[in-house]
RNA sequence: GGGCUCGUGGUGUAGCGGCCUAACAUGCCAGCCUGUCACGCUGGAGACCGCCGGUUCGAAUCCGGUCGAGCCCGCCA
C-alpha cells in the first residue's frame, strides 16, 4: 500500500460502496451488469460443492450474491474455495454472468446472475460459529445471542430490526428538522435528583466524595434551553435508570426528548401528532393508523372505560359499571344477596366487568386460571358469568343474586351468547380498574381480538397532578415534578391547613389535575409530557406540597429555580420511548431485539463482561473503599 | 426482596428412577460428486446430562443449595 494521498475521488464516489476491495455490494448485482468484470466481498454464507464446481453464496448486509468457482476453467481459485468455510471473508474477482437457464432463483435478488470466480481470496478465516447464522429463524438461546451479539447482527431478524430503528431515528430527525428545532446535546454526568428512578453515580476524581449522576432525562436541561430563548429544542437523548429490568425496560435506554416554549398542551400535542404521523408512514408505510386525529381520552375516561392510562384501542371490550344492574331488583335494595358485592358496596367501593367474546365455554381450569392471573395483581377473586346460546347468563353465582340480577349483569356488560362476563369487586377503585384493565389487555391479545398489523396510538390527557405518598406524608409528582396545573384547577395548589409546608391527604391538592399528556400505542406507553409551570411563585407552592423546604428546593433545584426568576417563556413538551417505539414497530414484545448490545435481565453485558471490579488504583484515586453491604440490601452480598 | 420457567454433544430438542457405556435433527471432519441454492450420497468424531451436595442397591431422571438465562410481582414512567 502507498501513502495516502489527497482526495481523488468526487464525493459521490466517495459516499458510494465501491472500495478497494470491492465494486460492489452482495445485494446490488442484476442481469444487465452481464459481463462486468467485478471484484466482491462478503462473508460465506453457504457453501455447496461439487467436486468440480464450488458454488458460494457470499453474505454482506446488502444481499446474497451468488459465486461460482469451476475447477476447470479457475483451478487456483477452486483450490482456495476447497478450504473455504462458513463465515470466512473473502474477496472474489470473476465475472458477471447470466446464470444458465431455469437455474435462476427467483428468492434472491440477485438470483438472475451470478459471479463466476476468476480468483478467491481469503481475507479472514472464521471458526464454526455457535449457532446458525444463516438459518434466521432457528430459535437460539438468547445468552448465546447476547454474548455473540456481533454475530446475531449478522443475521438477517436483528439486522432488519436495526435498520428499521435506523430509519426511525433518521424520519424523526427529518421531521424536526423540517419543524425548526434544534438539535442539542445535553451532559451525561449530571446532578443527582430525588425524584423518580434510582439514578446510576459516577464519583468524582477532581471532587472527592461526591459524584456525578446519570440523567435520567434531560427534563431540566430542556427547559432551561427554554428560557435560554431556544424556542425548539429536540435531542436523541440517552436516559440512565438504575431499577430492575423488564422486557420493555433496560438500565439505559434512549429517548426522543423535546421542547417548545410559547405553546399550549394542545399546541404541544398537535405537533407530536403531526410528527408520529409522518415518521410512521415514512418508517412502516404498510402499517395502517387506527384513528386519525388521535383519540385524546380524558385520564379518568381512561381509567374508567380501559382500566388503563395505556389503552390498547386495537379492540373493544370495555369496563362496565354493574351497580346499576346490581340494584335493580330484590327484596332488599341494600343487598345483592352475595357478600363480596355487599362489602364492595358497603365500603363504597366499585364493582365493575368486562365480557370476553366467545369464552363462555371456558373450561374450568381456564376459568381458575383467569382468577389466578387477577389475583397477582392484588384482586381478592373474580366472579364470572357464561352466557348462554338463548342470551341468558349462568354463574356459580346466581344462588346468591337471583336470575334477575344474572340477566341485567349480562345486559349491563353487553355480553352476547357465548361470552363470558368477568367481575372484579372491591373497596379500592384503583385496584378494579387496573385488574380489569390487565385482564381486558391479556384476552384482548389471546382472543386474537387485535389486527396486529393497525397501529392504535391514543392522547391520555389530564392526569392527576400528585398522588398521596402516605409512607413520606406528601403529594408525590404523578409524572414528573415540573408538570403544571391545568389553569381552572390552579387554585387547588393548597393545603387544607392553608401552611403549604404541611401536606396533608385530606389537601385540594389532590384533585388538580395536570397539564399532562401520554401518548399510548397498542396499549404500550411510548412517551409523556406536559406543559411546565414556568412561574417560580406556582413551582414554590407545587413543590412544597411534594415536600420539599424552601432550603431543600434550592439544594435540588436552585439552577433552575434561578433561571425562573430571568424570564422563563411558557413552555412545554414530551419524551418517548424510541426503543418502544421501535420494538412496536417490528412486532416485538421486548426492546432488547431492537437493541444493538442490550443488557440482560440482571443487568450484565455477557459480551464484555460488565460490569466489573475497579482496579485497586480507580477505587484509590477516588478516595472509595468497598466495605460489602449489609445483608440483605443487595445481591452483591460481601466478599 | 419475592414467585414461576428453563439449563442434556457446536446448535435445537428427546429421554424424566434401572432397558442411557444417552436418542434425533442439524452443524462439524473426511471421501465421492461439474449446476446447486436447506445440494446429494457414504463414513467418522463429538455430550457423562450447568455446578455442589443429598436420597437410593442404582440418578440426566427425585430432593436441597448454588450459578446463569427468561417471564412476572415489588420497584420503575
């Protein structure tokens, strides 16, 4: 090789495939480049050889092409494809060929022609891999994927999926853009906050003993990029959580952050409507939107209708309220003659159903798996009703409420023939509406009662601003602590014992309701935002409600608090979950498959090994000793 | 912190108290084969059943612990 000399090509050239090895990628060759003579890279994909003929098909992130190595008319090539194997890379010069009639494979894109080998290179040899690279869908442990991470990318699902979250993150850039907002970064290290999430800590060398924190979102930051006049502000943001994994959560995990100053919520949420529109056409052209505008659901509608703030609009099967049907007839109005309902209703609680479509001849170890499923998530059981063919209902039940009472269930719940209506009670609203919610979720998948191909976005709007912390005595944040009041309920922003330093449940506070919005897709949470209290007079009052002093706001929030006091425009924005987004997008359930290195469940990397022990020195230099942990507050347990 | 599932040649599975000195498919190695594309045919190598301990005359198979992966509750937006 030369030196390297100035630029001698043109920039299409340059931004073109063609490099020193190759003239072409795997995937572009077609019958009218017949005769070209073209040098071609790749990795062996597979390999079938004859003796005297060697066919190759040679594998890059573009396609499969096609090599053929004849023994007669190549022999020192044919020697070097004898030893060639799976995986190894190779560069080949030949011929571009049309291959021989009706050999053509109408799979490929390149199945019309084939490269017929003048010369075989091996640029790097490849052990067998541990585990089919060119089978995509043999199934595979995902410990072995993770550690081979570089080789499950070789495979065509993931590669896909990468790609496709390449072009998500490419139209929503695209699409700012073209909105007139800013691309910023904002820092890593950062300040550690109280509210939310655990937050990962980085010490500090240059200021012992204290330490940096991993941001969990850029929230302040974008907002000081308010008042510092950016107007729009929109960045691709890495977010750091340090709390236990789930399948659609990770200890890192990126998110669309953004912001605009002199907006409403509805300003606010029209543009983020505007732009998940045109990045889902751009990205998943095939895939329909349910509902155009979105449907924005009031968040008790939500709660009330779908037992959810994350409404799966994909299908129906909404939550009725029985109480009407449950008072109707009888002897004694105060009773339904069965006991759970009686208590429900004595503690003022609620008693609501759904009706799943044709399960009505549920067997009953379905029907025990059902209240099991509701159990979990803390209800004390789930009556159920059958429905009938002739539309009456039947239940181990009815001893108690009497036919009448069957027969209004059936009706209040809209339960057809053949349905089976299922009913939580308890004192707890909250607890009804989310058991219901999960299981209305569940069978609306089982049943098959969602086209999975339609994609149901969905605006919950007006949260409730806090919800009572009763361990800690204070209003917590329901979303984040910056959220601001929706203006009629601004004067609820008060205690009841009228010292704002002193919460109590019994506070207005509590029925505010927030200029909060989330944006929901197929029953995920793909992201939230609100309008911002911009007035530092009204964040005072919001904060000391969630229990913070005058002292504590300035420890915690002075940057900001300050920044308040120079000018903050009304602003407003909302985060979402690319990876969510992305996962939806290719019909996965779990964002590690759109993920390029994701961590596993217990938070390792099983490809590099993290984490792992400091050196001795980086512990020194950092003034830390590790001293073990308590029992029992922790895994790592002491050495 | 807790519950559940899984862990058998390189990979994916079967076997679930003695018939297992572990079976099948694929992969791997060798040989043959000049038109295949999940090529074919013949032959061969390869696991002591995650690890530790226990029960038993006898364990891959039962029990306990431990490690790893996954799902879930708590946690988290």
């Amino acid at each position: 090789m030369s030196e390297p000399s100035p630029a001698s090509t043109s920039p299409e050239a340059a931004f073109g495939p063609v490099t020193p090895y190759r003239d072409a990628t795997c995937g572009e060759l077609r019958a009218a480049d017949a005769g070209r003579e073209v040098r071609i890279a790749g990795w062996v994909h597979r390999r079938r050889d004859y003796g005297g003929l060697i066919f190759i098909d040679l594998r890059d992130r573009y396609g499969l092409t096609q090599i053929v190595i004849n023994e007669s008319e190549a022999p020192e090539a044919s020697e070097v494809a004898n030893g060639v194997r799976i995986e190894f890379v190779l560069e080949v010069r030949g011929t571009v060929a049309r291959r021989l009639a009706g050999t053509e494979n109408s799979k490929l894109a390149t199945g019309d022609i084939e490269v017929q080998a003048r010369s075989v290179e091996i640029l790097s040899e490849s052990q067998t891999p541990p585990f089919y690279i060119n089978e995509p869908d043999a199934p595979v442990d995902e410990s072995l994927r993770l550690r081979y991470r570089y080789l499950d990318i070789r495979r065509k699902p993931l590669l896909d999926r990468l790609l496709l979250r390449s072009e998500l993150v490419r139209a929503i850039r695209e699409t700012h853009h073209r909105a007139g907002f800013v691309e910023i970064e904002t820092p890593i290290l950062l300040k550690s906050t109280p509210e939310g999430a655990r937050d990962f800590i980085v010490p500090s060398r240059l200021q012992p003993g204290s330490v940096y924190a991993l941001p969990q979102s850029p929230q302040q930051l974008k907002q000081l990029l308010m008042v510092a006049g950016m107007d729009r502000y929109f960045q691709i943001a890495r977010c750091f959580r340090d709390e236990d994994l789930r399948g659609d959560r990770q200890p890192e995990f990126t998110q669309l952050d953004l912001e605009m100053s002199f907006v409403t919520e509805q300003r606010v949420m029209d543009f983020v409507e505007a732009m998940i529109v045109e990045v889902s056409r751009a990205v998943v052209p095939d895939r329909p939107i349910a509902q155009l505008p979105f449907p924005r659901i009031d968040y008790h509608d939500a709660i009330e209708r779908y037992g959810s703030d994350k409404p799966d609009l994909r299908f129906g099967m909404e939550l009725v309220d029985l109480a009407a049907a449950l008072a109707g007839p009888g002897a004694d109005p105060d009773s339904t003659g069965f006991r759970v309902f009686d208590e429900t209703i004595a503690a003022r609680g609620r008693i609501k159903a759904i009706a799943a479509p044709g399960m009505g001849d549920a067997s009953r170890s379905q029907i025990d798996e059902l209240v099991a499923f509701a159990r979990r998530y803390g209800a004390k059981g789930l009556a159920h009703v059958s429905v009938n063919p002739d539309g009456t209902g039947h239940s181990p039940i009815a001893k108690f409420l009497g036919d009448e009472r069957i027969a209004a269930i059936v009706k209040a719940a809209a339960a057809k023939s053949g349905d089976l209506v299922l009913i939580v009670a308890d004192a707890e609203a909250d607890l009804v509406a989310d058991v219901l919610g999960r299981l209305r979720q569940e069978l609306g998948l089982r049943l098959g009662l969602a086209d999975l191909n339609v994609l149901a976005y969905c605006w919950v709007y007006h949260f409730p601003m806090y919800k009572w912390d009763s361990d800690r005595g204070r209003w917590d944040a329901t979303h984040n602590p910056f959220s601001g009041v929706v203006p009629e309920d601004e004067k609820l922003l008060v205690t009841a014992s009228g010292d704002p330093y002193r919460p109590t449940r019994q506070d207005p506070a509590g029925k505010a309701r927030a200029m909060q919005y989330d944006i929901a897709l197929n029953g995920w949470e793909l992201g939230g935002g609100s309008v911002r209290i911009h007035r530092r007079e009204l964040l005072e009052r919001s904060f000391a409600l969630q229990g913070y002093s005058l002292e504590q706001m300035h420890e915690l929030f002075g940057g900001i608090l300050e920044a308040f006091d120079f000018g903050a425009p009304p602003h407003g924005g909302i985060a979402m979950g690319i990876d969510r987004w992305a996962a939806l997008f290719s019909h996965q359930t779990n964002i590690r498959e759109v993920m390029a290195f994701p961590k596993t469940q217990s938070g390792t990397d099983l490809m590099l090994g993290a984490p792992s022990e400091p050196e001795p020195e980086q512990y020194s230099e950092l003034g830390l000793r590790f001293v073990g942990l308590e029992p029992g507050s922790g895994k790592a347990g002491q050495s």
